[in-house]
C-alpha cells in the first residue's frame, strides 16, 4: 500500500474520530446535561467537576472526559501522519510548503489539547488552542494560494471559503458573539473549517480512477510545481 494511500485514509478518518470523540463524551455528562450551545469542546476533557471558566461561568463536569482527550491526540496524530505520508503529493511552491507546515502545527494543537486538559494546564490548553483556531485557519488561507498543487489547486475556492469562514468565526467566538448559535456552537464553527479541509484533501489523495496525486505509484507531476 502506497504512502499517499495511507495518507488518504489517515485524514479522512481524522475528522470523523473528532466528532465521534465529542459525541461519546457527551453522552456521560448527567449533572448537568451537556449543551453544544453552550459549554466548549475543552469542557469534554475537562478531569474535574465544578464551575468553570471565570470569564463565563458555567458547571462542567465530563465523566468520560478520557475518551474526548484521546480522540483530540488521536486526531492530531493522524492528520500529522496523512500530511507526513503525502508531503511531496501536496506540492512544492511556497504556498503548499507554508500550508503543509501551518496545518501540521494546527494539528498539533489538538495533541497538545488532549495532552493538557484546561483545567489540568491551563496554559498549554490555551497555547493548544491558538494553534487550532488560529494557526489552523490561517493554514487554509494560505493552501488556497497554492495554486499549481494537482491536490491543493482543484479546491482552491472551497479551501478559501473554509478559511474565511474559519477566522471569521474564530474571531465571532474570542467575542462571544454567538450570532444565535451560542458560544458554544460559534467554536465548532471555528473549528469545523480545518477538519472539512483535511476531508476535502483526503479525498483528493484517494485512490481511484480519478485519483490526481498518485498515477503508476508515481506523484503526478502537477504537484511539483
């Protein structure tokens, strides 16, 4: 099995693990019940009950948070080893090279989320944080520069409607303006612009007849340019 083959199937099941991850934590939470709209994605891996967040006060208590904290590593791991796998298959301008390295430091930052829940090490959560929302939409600004990438240039328009979407909402939620989805719901729109991009390229990468990067084994060479 080719590298870029594992690296396909490694960024397609990245995001679904996420939602899964979320999904299943939230199922332990009984007192209180959990609120997408608004407690956060951090509240899940939160280890102990209480109030949190002076900010925005509000009673968290995650039962299953391990579950939600692997899922958050799992998921950075696996979209840092689909980047790895189809590095040369992304391109070699500035732009995809920039956008190669932005993305991996914004999938780090769900290792590093899952590693330091907020409440155990608040400040490497926060430092988890800026690299998801921020480093991570920016990543996709700059992906959809990249234009002679065989993989990146067909998704160029759909890549920059995730990214503006991205620091958009990224900034609508360091407001805690919820636009009527809460604040709660306001960060996974934030975040759900990375995770839709590393589909969209995972999906690129597939095998299949009309698979762009891969063609006899060989990287096609659109993507060196």
């Amino acid at each position: 099995m080719s590298a870029y083959r594992l690296g396909s199937y490694a960024l397609l099941l990245a995001a679904p693990l996420f939602v899964a991850g979320n999904a299943v934590a939230a199922l332990g939470w009984r007192q209180p019940p959990f609120d997408w709209r608004t407690h956060n994605i951090s509240d899940l891996g939160n280890v102990t009950c209480g109030i949190w967040d002076t900010t925005r006060p509000r009673p968290v208590c995650s039962p299953w948070h391990p579950v939600m904290n692997g899922a958050m590593i799992a998921t950075g791991l696996l979209i840092v080893a689909g980047l790895l796998l189809a590095w040369s298959a992304l391109g070699r301008g500035v732009a995809a090279r920039s956008a190669q390295w932005l993305a991996l430091a914004g999938a780090a930052g769900y290792v590093l989320a899952g590693a330091y829940p907020a409440d155990a090490d608040e400040n490497r959560h926060f430092l988890a944080a800026l690299l998801v929302f921020v480093v991570g939409n920016v990543a996709l600004l700059v992906a959809a520069l990249a234009g002679r990438s065989s993989v990146l240039g067909p998704i160029r328009r759909f890549t920059l409607l995730l990214g503006c979407t991205g620091v958009v909402a990224t900034a609508l939620f360091l407001a805690q303006v919820d636009l009527g989805f809460g604040v709660g719901g306001m960060e996974r729109v934030a975040v759900a612009p990375f995770l839709l991009w590393t589909v969209a390229v995972g999906v690129r990468l597939s095998p299949g007849p009309g698979c762009p990067a891969v063609r006899r084994g060989r990287v096609d060479p659109g993507s060196r340019r």
